[in-house]
C-alpha cells in the first residue's frame, strides 16, 4: 500500500495539463496525501479488524458473515475519516461522499475510489480471494459499470505482482479477463488530458507497470504521462511495490506525509501483510519455482539468417532460450542497471575479491552458503556475459542447475531480514470422491500440537515434546516452501485432487500455496511431514464387499385366513478382483432382479470410501430377532486383501449405523447406478432437452467450489445436464467453469428472471 500512497503523493502537486516529464523530485512541500489515499486506509482498517475478529479459512472465498462484517466496518472508517479530510483538489472531497447518520458513499466520486480495492489485492491469498474481496468493497464504495471491472483487475493484479507471477503472466490474465492492452505508452501521451472517471486510467496504469524496470521508473513514467497523474502514478506504484519491492529511502521520505493516525494505520498494516526489508531481490528469486519445474530451457539448431552468405557460407549451430530464460535475463538486466551499488559491470573483479574466477568450472562448484549477495548476482551477471564469448555457457548454467542454486541463496539472504518464526502451518488436501482431509499445526511456546480432520471422522489431536517440535521445524523449513509458485494447475483435468497450504510466519496474513491436480518437485516431502502415505489415495485395501438386506412384513388377506408373510431380500456385491458391482433383489415370492456391472477401475472410489466407513465410530451392532413387522436387518462383511474379514449387523437404521459416512456410500452407489445403469433410453433428461418455438433455455450450474446453484441462458440445444461449461462471472465477467445441474424451459412470457439481466453460457468444456 505504500507504493500506492507514494504515487499519490508524487503527482498531488501537477495538474492535469502540465508538461511534465521524467525529472522531478518525488516528494516536495506541494505535495499531499489526497482523499483517494484516504479510502485505502479505510479497507485497510477494515480488513484487518475483520480478519481478527472472524479468521477466514485457509484460501478461497468467504462467507457471508464474514462479508458483512467487513462492509460495515468500511463504512464505519471512511465516515469517521471523512470527518477529518478536507478538500483535497482530487475531485469532490470525501467528506462530500458521505450521507447522513448512516454513511453511504457516492458513486460519482470519480477515478479516486477505484484505489480502495488495492488494500483488497496485498490481503487476497488466493486469486479468488482478490476477486471476492474486490466485488465486497466495490459494492461498499460504488464505482461506476467500467470501475467495478477495473477495481477487480487492480486486485488480481496486485495479488499476482506480489506472488510472484511473471509480466507476462499479469498481462495474459488481465488481458483475457478484463481489458485488451494493446497500446503503447507514447499512444498515452498524445491523448491524455483532464479525466474526471477511471476508465482508461487503470489500463494505463497497468500498462506502465508492465514496461516498467523499477519501482522508481514505474512511478515517473506514470506521472510524466498527463491527465490524472495522481491516480494513474497510485494504481502503478502499487503494482510495482508489490512486483519490485520499495526501498527504505523512499518509505522513509513518504510516511513523513502522514499524520499520528494514518501512520498508525500504516504500521500495523505492514506487519499484517508481511512487508519488510526481507524482499529486495524478490524481483528475481520468483523464477526459482518456475526454473525448478521447467521441462527444457531451450536448445540448439542448425542454422540463421546469415547461413549461406559469403561471411557464413556453411550453417553453424546456435543456441536460442525458452521465454521464461528470455525473461528472467531480461529482469535480471534491469534490476542491475536500477541497482548501480552493486556496480555488477565489475563481476570479474567481485569473484575474484572473493577468491573465485569468471571461470565456467569455478563458477558451477562454488559453494553458497558463505558468500553475499554482492557476489552472488556477480556470478549470475558473470554467467549471462559468458554468453557473448561461449555459445552454450549461459544454457549450461541452467542446465545444471547453477542458476536455481544462486537464486536460492539470494532467498535464503532475503530471508535473515525478516522474521520467519512459523507460528501455524495449515495443509487441506481432497477432491469429489475423497473428501477433504485438514492436517493443522501450531507452535507455541516451543511445542507444536497437530489437530487432523479426515472427512467426517472425529478430530485427532498430538501433542509434540520441544525437542520433537524443533525437529518438526527443521523437517519444514528444509522443505523451503518459499522456493514454491504460488499455485500449480493441470487445466485439462476439471475433478481429480486440489490442495491448499497455509503458513502464518510470525502472526502475519498467511501465505498460500495451492494447486489441482498439480504439485511442486519435493512434494512428497510436504507429505511425508504430516505422515501422509502418498500412496493412499491410489490404494484400494478391500478385496470384496457384500451387503444383505432383508425384511419381513405380515398382511391380512381375504383370500387366505392366515394372511400373508411378504419377504423382502436384497445384495449388493462389490468386488475389486473382477471390477464387478451385482445387485440382486428378490419382492415377495414370484419377482427376482439381477444387475451386474462390469466397469474396469470402477470399484476403486466405491470400496475405498466403504473402508472409510468401517473406521467410523457410530456402529451399534444388534442381534437379529424374528419379526414381522417391517423390522429391517442387514449384515455387512468386508474381506480384506491382507486376509482380514470385518463385518457388522442389525437393525437397518441410522440409530445403528454410522449416518454420514453410510449416507455418503449409499450415494455413491446411486450415483454409480446413475451414470452406467440406464443409459440414455430412460433418461428424462435426454428426452427433455428440446426447446420448443417461443421458449427460453436456463440452466442451473454450480462451480467445484460452492453448493450454491445459478441460472444462465443458452442457446446451445447441445448443452445437457452433467456438462461442464464455460460461464462469466463477478463483476468483471471473468471466464470460469461451471456443472449444469438442472435445465429449464420457459415460455419468454414466463421466464423467472429478466432476459437483459441473465448472463449466457459461453460454451461447453471440451472432453478431456
């Protein structure tokens, strides 16, 4: 947020007008903290109060009680702030906003307001928790249609610049969920003038974030530009703050335009969020996951422009890089002409003051872990000059893994800087068929205590002695999930396994790695901490399973004096050896029915929840008695690979049975009858799916992560239920995707929601 307030302040003293170019001073006695900088300080407070008043879960998206309480606060802090700002020359002041008692914000406010939602992007965790916050105060402070969009794109931006997405990455996601970027910072310059809404000013800002190489020429350039020079220069500093990090120097200079309580404000917001002099080479050990998990850096091919030319008339091999190797010397290029203490141009002369050599062979041995950062970007610099005399030096030290080894010593500098003490570590891993399994440690006072949830068993708890606690710490921090992206996705896998890991260094806001159907290259490591078999999940332990049913019931006959004993009797068989699921059902005395279904690694998800229900607690196993009035007994048996046989029996009944997890089984089988029993020929939904003249198609369609259903239009007659398909959503539209659940039809007269209003399926997920 800091990055934000300093671009305020740097273009608080120009008008709109003025032809100002690169060469100024930053901070000068016409400068100021305008009202817009006022609202971000309002969400900060917000956000923080809430999040210690109701701590949300480890990532994703929060609930309503959550929400609420956050919007309340806001409103309650931009009132009691707007009673002390004056005008401020940024539009109307904020005082001007704020209506009566009960504070209700303006939505003409202007370009300013879309600065509130940046405290939204440095709290998000996830990408998803910066949309949701984003869309919570963009309905608190109002923003105009195109500000709504723009305040979620500034959030998601600011999210991954300090997760450490690349440029490249920021602007693809921006650029296919929000706005196109496709124009030039000199195309500003022409056009620029007074601009009283924030349309066009958050592209803008964006877009100098992006052809930025510092955070001191990120803010210059977004004041030089023109127009509103104090908002563009806001949204930019905040980007390039949470992409490059910002020195000491310059955050000294800027809280001094703070007054006791806005300082205040500031302070704790920078131990909420993490920041601190720990991140100066952030800019550059954000490539260490991605340099770990890439399959090739590049390779070598016959040939050039030049072959064939009287100066090169035969074809020599040359070497050419991945865009990620592009990238990261294109970085490390900048961050050392921004950096001039280092005086890198000297590499040769800085190993050598350290005993080393611009040497291929020295440099790939050196060790580490003595040397200082000084030395270390030399041997990187040395590496990437290599280049110019050595075809293949440079593709060399990332082969070999020389170039990660750097990096990581850079993080590990970066890291006595700041307080790294783990205070809670917090590990959710499931999907559909497995459920979610919560693994969560706490330190305190030198001893650890472990709490596991699997599904819908009982919690367990461990306590850890302090000398079993300090080796559980080291075991985690050799892990160095810091080395990690921030999220690994397989996109052609929609179910499957998802993750989430939270670590809150030193009572800060937790920190989230996640993924789906993805992983980091020491994943097991992360496994094997909380003593999770990484084999479990493809295990299947029982060998066959069977079921028996039966029932009987007496009924008074005209036809017979002594009445009638009706027995009911049913099996169901699930056998892994033969990948065979038989259901055997016999009603009365003349009606007998018979399925089997032969369906090849069918029985794995069937019989590993089954297992799961074994382990639960809630069995009452009951004698069987004769009876004939509608009593219900089963008999449960499970033989095991291993030879072990367990069973249970009695009354058919959730009194006696275990109600949740048998519920969960007795789905699944459904579900399993569902989808291969039937086929299509009694499938009321592929006879219903046809839209007849004059009606509107609306689907139901529920995303992975929520139980809540909503209705889309579509005139895909293709499109039926149990499909994936691609939808907008929030504010800003972005893609996502979603399951049909249900499908209606309506006459256009009769349809439940306003056409204009309902948005429409963009289109179906094409089959993996």
């Amino acid at each position: 947020m800091i990055g934000a307030m300093i671009g305020d302040i740097a273009g608080s003293r120009f008008t709109a007008d003025d032809n100002q170019g690169r060469d100024f001073e930053l901070f000068t006695d016409d400068c100021r903290l305008t009202d817009s900088s006022l609202l971000m300080f309002a969400v900060a407070r917000a956000l923080m109060d809430t999040v210690k008043a109701k701590k949300p879960s480890t990532g994703g998206t929060y609930d309503d009680e959550f929400l609420a309480l956050l919007e309340s606060l806001m409103l309650r802090n931009v009132k009691n702030i707007s009673r002390l700002s004056p005008q401020s020359g940024s539009g109307k002041s904020l005082s001007d906003q704020v209506n009566g008692e009960t504070p209700e914000i303006d939505s003409s406010f202007g370009n300013g307001a879309v600065l509130s939602v940046i405290p939204a992007g440095f709290a998000a965790r996830t990408d998803m928790e910066a949309i949701c916050l984003a869309e919570a105060v963009t309905e608190t402070i109002p923003l105009h249609h195109e500000g709504i969009k723009d305040g979620e794109a500034v959030a998601v931006a600011v999210f991954m610049a300090r997760r450490g997405f690349t440029k490249s990455e920021i602007y693809q996601k921006v650029n296919q969920n929000y706005f196109p970027l496709d124009f030039t910072l000199d195309g500003i310059r022409e056009v620029n003038g007074p601009d009283e809404t924030s349309h066009g000013i958050v592209p803008q800002a964006i877009e100098v974030f992006l052809e930025s190489v510092s955070f001191d020429d990120a803010i210059r350039t977004a004041v030089s530009l023109g127009g509103d020079r104090g908002i563009r220069a806001a949204i930019t500093g905040a980007l390039a703050e949470a992409y490059y990090g910002v020195s000491d120097s310059i955050v000294e200079k800027a809280v001094t335009y703070l007054d006791q309580d806005r300082y205040a404000v500031y302070h704790e917001w920078s131990r909420f969020i993490g920041r601190s002099t720990g991140n100066q080479f952030r800019v550059l050990t954000k490539y260490i996951g991605k340099l770990s998990a890439v399959d090739s850096f590049g390779g070598w091919f016959i040939g050039s422009k030049y072959a064939g030319t009287p100066e090169f008339p035969i074809p020599m091999p040359d070497i050419y890089f991945n865009h990620l190797v592009d990238s990261f010397i294109r970085e490390f290029c900048q961050f050392s002409d921004s950096h001039p203490a280092y005086a890198l141009t000297e590499y040769s002369s800085i190993l050598e003051n350290h005993g080393l050599k611009w040497d291929s062979e020295v440099m790939r041995h050196a060790g580490t872990d003595s040397l200082d950062a000084q030395c270390i970007l030399a041997l990187i610099m040395g590496a990437i000059r290599a280049k110019q005399f050595c075809d293949g030096a440079l593709f060399d030290f990332f082969q070999d893994g020389s170039m990660v080894k750097w990096l990581k010593q850079l993080k590990s500098i970066d890291r006595r800087l700041k307080s790294t003490q783990i205070e809670e570590i917090c590990f959710d891993i499931g999907g559909f068929f497995s459920g979610w399994h919560t693994y969560r440690m706490v330190f305190e006072n030198g001893r650890a205590i472990l709490t596991t949830d699997f599904m819908r068993d009982p919690s367990a708890t461990e306590h850890y002695s302090r000398e079993e606690t300090a080796q559980l710490m080291k075991t985690f921090e050799d892990i160095h999930v810091e080395y990690w992206e921030s999220e690994y996705t397989d996109p052609g896998v929609l179910d499957g396994t998802q993750w989430k890991l939270a670590v809150n260094y030193g009572g800060q806001r937790d920190e989230v790695w996640s993924g789906s159907n993805a992983y980091p290259p020491n994943w097991r490591d992360l496994l094997h901490f909380f003593d999770i078999d990484d084999d479990a999940d493809s295990t299947v332990n029982i060998r066959k399973m069977t079921i028996e049913f039966d029932r009987h019931r007496h009924f008074d006959a005209s036809f017979s004096p002594q009445g009638v004993n009706w027995h009911d009797t049913e099996s169901i068989t699930i056998d892994h050896e033969r990948q065979q699921l038989v259901i055997r059902q016999r009603a009365g005395m003349a009606c007998s029915v018979t399925h089997q279904y032969d369906v090849q690694g069918g029985m794995d998800d069937l019989l590993r929840v089954a297992e799961d229900c074994f382990h639960d607690d809630g069995w009452v196993d009951t004698p069987k008695f004769d009876d004939t009035t509608g009593v219900r007994f089963y008999k449960l048996e499970a033989i095991y690979y291993d030879g072990t046989v367990r069973s249970h029996s009695g009354i058919y009944n959730r009194r006696h049975i275990p109600e949740e997890s048998w519920s969960e089984l007795m789905d699944l089988i459904r579900w399993f009858i569902g989808f291969y029993g039937f086929g299509q020929l009694l499938d009321r939904n592929a006879f219903m799916n046809a839209r007849k003249d004059g009606e509107v198609k609306y689907c139901s369609v529920a995303f992975d992560d929520s139980d809540r259903t909503y209705y889309y239009q579509t005139d895909d007659e293709g499109i039926e239920v149990g499909d994936y398909v691609r939808v907008p959503f929030g504010a800003s539209n972005m893609e996502g995707t979603a399951r049909v659940e249900s499908i209606d039809y309506f006459p256009i007269e009769e349809v439940p929601f306003p056409l204009e209003k309902t948005k429409k399926i963009i289109g179906r997920v094409q089959e993996q």
